[in-house]
C-alpha cells in the first residue's frame, strides 16, 4: 500500500487555484527514506508504547490494553500513543513535519504549515493514527 485516505471529520477551508474550499479528506503517503528523520522517531515512540502498555498487561493482567497487532486501527494507534510516558508533543511537531512531505489536501495540494494549523486536532491525531496503522505498523510487522 502506497497511499492512504483520511477522511475528514472537520474539514477546513483552503486556497486552491485562487479560490477557498473545504478540504474533505487527506492522502499520505508510504514512507521513503528522505522522510526518515520524521519517521524514525515516531516509529521508536510507538514502539516504546507498545512496551509499556505490554509490560503493563504483565504485571497487571490487565489484557483490556492488548492489541491484536495484525489489526490495530488509527484509534488504537492513538490510544497506545497516549498511554505512552514520552513526549506526545514533540512526537506531534515531527508528524507536522511529515505530513508537509507525505500528505496532500484533496489528494492533489501539498499540505503546508497554515493548513494544518487549520486542522482540528482530532483530524491531526487521526490522521497521524492513520499513519501509524497502515505505514509504521506493518513495517515492524515485516521486520
């Protein structure tokens, strides 16, 4: 898979091609190895989350956190994300970054800086979870 679309729950309004319209869905794309100093550093992140919540289910047989790892989604992405003791804040401004080189608005404009400053945060972690499911998950799925 190259290339995901996620659908907006908030969309914003944008320039395009001298006139303002709402935004309805974003396309990000697979990760290549120019991207790999935004990239890494999420994929450790989420990886560390995925330790501590799994050394949190073995130490307190709480198998509610467990996620079936061929099939997490976006939402479970994110929730893993937050459960996580890093910095979720510094992990979000490597995302922006990203999605400037990986994301394009309506499947054609690339995204900017204004446009996700535009974004609900809703959108924005959604559209990271997304990223995280179909790009980085399988990734260390794949070894």
């Amino acid at each position: 898979m190259s290339e995901v679309q996620y659908e907006l729950k908030n969309p914003f309004d944008y320039a395009y091609k001298g006139d303002f319209q709402a935004a309805s869905f974003i396309t990000i794309t697979a990760p290549t190895f120019k991207q790999m100093d935004k990239v890494t550093p999420i994929k450790q992140a989420f990886t560390a989350a995925i330790s501590e919540v799994t050394a949190d289910v073995v130490t307190t047989g709480d198998d509610d956190s467990k996620a079936d790892a061929e099939a997490v989604t976006g939402a479970q992405a994110m929730q893993l994300m937050h459960r996580w003791s890093g910095d979720m804040v510094k992990i979000n401004l490597y995302a922006q970054q990203l999605f400037k080189l990986a994301a394009l608005v309506d499947g054609e404009t690339d995204m900017t800086a204004p446009m996700i400053d535009k974004m609900s945060l809703n959108d924005f972690e959604g559209l990271l979870g997304a990223y995280i499911a179909n790009f980085i998950m399988p990734s260390l799925m794949d070894g």
